[in-house]
C-alpha cells in the first residue's frame, strides 16, 4: 500500500544539554518520511523547500524509497527554518528563530502518480494547509491521520476544526489534547475531540507513553524508560512515521492493528532520541527496529493465569 | 504465607473537588490491611490507636481476617489525624492538620503470633521506627517491602538510609524518586536508589502507572485510564497492599511474578480512588478484582508476531 505524506521539509538548528548543532536538515516531512520509508515504498512526499536546500539530501531521499516528485523546489526563496534551545529536563523548549520562508505561501500540489495513495499522513503544518492536501486527492485515502499543535489551536482554531471534521486518526500530545479539549482528565479529552471528528485518537505523554482511543476502548503503550533522551526533536513526527508506516505496510486498520502500529511508533521515537536530529533515522537497520520491537515487549508484556 | 503489615490506623478528614466528610476511617496501615486480606489472611496488624478509635472498626478489621493481637490501644490518648484538601487537578494536595497523637511515641510491638510472618510491608511511618519493626522480627522475613515519602527524606535521611539497607523492595512515586536519588532520569533515579540497598524498586507514576525495576530489568504497567479520581487518599497505600498482598499468596518472589504483582497493585489502587476513604475498598468482591485485572490485561496487551 502506498502512504502519502505532507510536512515541512526544512533546516533546523538545535541545542540541547548535550550539545548544539548548526543547521541541520530538518522538518516533519522529513522526519515521517525517512521513518516511514523502513515500512512501505515509495513514500509519496508533498512538501516545499528553497534554493538552499542541498540537492544530495533530496537523492538521499529517492534512494531510501522517497518519492519527492512532490517536494517543489522554489529556488529564487530559502526554506523553512527553526530553531530552538530545549531546557534541562527536556520536556520543554524556547523557540529562537521561526523563518517561515517557502512555507507562507505553500501551495501543496499532487502529482498525478500520488493520486491513488491509501494512507495519507497529514504532518504537522496549517489546518488549512492540511485540509487542501485532502481535498485534492481525487480519490479519499482509506486512512487519514494528522498532527497539529498548540500554535494551530491558538491561531487558526476554526481551519483546524474544519479539517478535523475530516480525518480518521488525530495524533497529538496530552498537552496539546487538554487545550484543544478544554479537558484535564485524558479520557474526557477523548471524548470530546472524538466528537470533532477523529474516530481514533492518539494522545502521546512522552516518557509516559501513548493512550489509543477507539469508541469505548482504549490501549495503552509503554515508552522506552531511557537514561538520557539527547534530542527530542522530531520524535513525534517519527511516533506517527513508524505508525502510518506499519499501517501502511499491513493494509489493516483494525484496532488490533493499531495497537501494533502504536508500538511501531513508539519504537520509532526511542531510535529518533538518541541523537541529534534525524542522524539515528539514517543508520538504523530492519534488524535494529525487530529488536527494539522486542524489547518493547520485554517490557509490557505480563501473563496472567485467569 | 502471612503478612506482617505495618502503618498508621488512624483517622482522616479529606476534601476534595468533588466533596468532603467528617473523620473517616484511614491510615496507611487501614488501607494495606483491608486491600491485602483479599488476597492472604490472616493479615498480621501492628499499630496503635487511641481510645476514641471505634472498636466496630476493629472487630469488621478481625471479620475480614486481619489479625489486630498487633494493634495497641491507648485508652487515654487520641488517634493519629490527618486532614488534607486536594487542589482541581487531584495531583496536589495541601495539609490541613496533621495530629500525631499515639504515633508520637509508637513503639511498635511484634506479637510472638506474628513472629514467622514470610512476608512484611512497611507502611509509611518514621524510618526509625519500620526499622524496630524489621529488628524485632526474630528471622528475617522473606521478602520486605517498605514505602516512604518526601517529609522522612527531609526529617530523617540518615534513618531512612539505614532501612533502606535492609529491604528488598522500595515503593515509591516519581517525585519521591527524584528527590531521595537527586536524579531527574527515573532510570538514573533507579540505578542511585538500588545503590542504597532495594534490589527491587517500584516507581509509581500515578495516572501513567508504575515502573519495576531489577538489576538490568525494567517492567512498566499501565494505569486504567479514569474520567475521574474521587478520592485519591490511600491509593498508594493500596497500591502496595495489592502487591504484597499476591505476593504472599503466591509466595513466588521472581521477577515475573512481581510483574504480575504490580497489576494487582495497580487494581487495587484503581479501586481506592473511586469513592471516599476505605469505602469502594470495603465493598470489593473477589470477582471485581478478577474483572478488573482483565480490564488491565486488555487496556496492555498486543501481540506482535515476530
């Protein structure tokens, strides 16, 4: 099955406790797109990026089995760029530099050859942004998930509920889920985002792990308990990348199957952690990812005699 | 196997957002002795309460199988009394009134019917004395189990670093963790801790469950996600009282038992904080508990084929 993914495609610069970085190559396309590509090729990638974006990462892309007819390249402008400084416990962050750039006027279109795709993960971008990605598709995916964030939710409220409307699978995290819900108990916040619109629900709670909600059922998965987490850019990029990924590959949105997904994800985000930016992404193997899957399970798994 | 339960027979007056009673009915060690005769009786009691505790109380404690030869009654003096108010969020919590009362000078007495106990929990109470306890044993239980909080970290360190050389098992939340290892990294926090003597150290996280570590092992168990907490009061107490309490039962201390262990603990605590005080505890039937472990099994398992 064939997943389509849209999200920035960008330059980031990243300082951490452990260190800082200069630009490097960043964005939530580019997250979801180099995790997801371990799961199903092509990964059909709509996203934008400036003259300054270096032609050799784009053929690092196709050569991992990402399809970037749909990545323009706007060569007279600079692409996206971000940059932040994450404090001691690395739960949260300052922003330092937003440069929009390609991205205020991103216009996303879709090759005809994307057209058909099943899956369709809508990265974090504007709803608005998001919602055109969906309605140019002729042909509605069988499974739409998207991201988005408090800054949406602060500025384009009534575009993020229009989009939501539309989608099958919302990812976001517990904080991210109280304000859009107005609810602290996470199962109130379910409910009350489910009648948005999604009729799955991901609240992802970082060290904590994630909560999958599905009509009156709910799972939960454990994370990785870790000694350090070295950079936690982009890990819930790569949460959804390794979900929409194994989805993708297995052609089965049950909730059984969602379950594994959301462990394909999380042991997507523990890889995404351990070094700066999308560096572990890059070097992992299949055989890396079974592992890590297995000790996911190591982890949770308990047996009772009934 | 038998238990040997220590803790605070008490009263409590608690407030929360959704109500508030008179003096009820609490204590570390009410709480342990009722969960835990679920599962092992009789339930070897010590304590002490004063005269105005009532002796209903004590003979529905003895109805239940909980062995109170342990619990010293000091007619002309008052119980223990604790008084608190939780905050909206029932994650914090304010400390009304604390009287000592009998506690003040507890000189805890181990009945020579006890003494033989395999298994011993020490409840909250000061280092010093769940160390006279564990000293007055005339043979080392086979397992012990000993819970702390914060105020013992701060008024008695050095105490609470001799006990603590001498349990098997440390249970304690995540905050407690991070101030008794100074570490913020609960695996960080679990490596400084086992240092100081627990070979087994349990993490609890609240609403996102609890973490069991061993040597190089980690287990983590779900909490069941709950629209509401009532009332918190307790849970950890019942938390720990479900733990031993299968423990005993099954008088099995591996690892993989103590997994499943944890799960009975995370029952019985989700229990507790469904209604006031010891209440939903009292009320309990074997099969609510059967229930609920297959609520826990379905809210955590996957199966993944490798």
């Amino acid at each position: 099955m064939s997943l389509l993914v849209v999200g920035s495609v960008a330059f980031d610069a990243i300082e951490t406790p452990f260190g800082k970085t200069d630009k490097i190559i960043g964005g939530a396309g580019t997250y979801i797109a180099y995790a997801s590509s371990f799961f199903v090729q092509p990964v059909n990638l709509v996203s934008v990026v400036g003259g300054d974006f270096p032609k050799e990462t784009i053929a690092e892309m196709n050569r991992r089995g990402i399809n970037t007819e749909g990545l323009q390249i706007k060569e007279n402008e600079k692409s996206f760029f971000w940059s932040g400084k994450y404090h001691m416990d690395l739960n949260t962050r300052d922003t330092l530099v937003t440069e929009l750039n390609v991205l205020e006027n991103f216009d996303p279109i879709i090759p005809d050859s994307y057209q058909g795709s099943d899956f369709l993960m809508l990265g974090n971008l504007a709803p608005a942004v998001q919602h055109t990605v969906l309605k140019r598709m002729k042909q509605r995916p069988k499974f739409v998930a998207l991201d988005t964030m408090n800054f949406w939710m602060d500025i384009a409220w009534n575009d993020l509920m229009e989009v939501l409307k539309e989608v099958d699978l919302l990812v976001l995290n517990d904080e991210e889920a109280r304000q859009l819900s107005k609810e602290h108990s996470l199962v109130k916040a379910y409910k009350k985002i489910s009648a948005m619109g999604p009729k799955y629900v991901i609240i992802k709670k970082g060290e904590h792990g994630a909560l999958l909600f599905h009509q009156d059922q709910v799972f939960s998965a454990p994370a990785l308990p870790l000694e350090e987490v070295f950079d936690p850019t982009g890990a819930g990029d790569t949460f959804a990348a390794g979900l929409m990924g194994y989805l993708a590959s297995t052609n089965d949105i049950s909730f059984d199957n969602l379950k594994r997904a959301v462990y394909f994800g999380s042991a997507m985000a523990s890889f995404c952690v351990e070094k700066f930016g999308t560096e572990r992404l890059r070097e992992l193997t299949q055989t890396d990812i079974q592992e890590r899957i297995a000790q996911f399970l190591e982890l949770s798994t308990v047996k009772i005699p009934s």
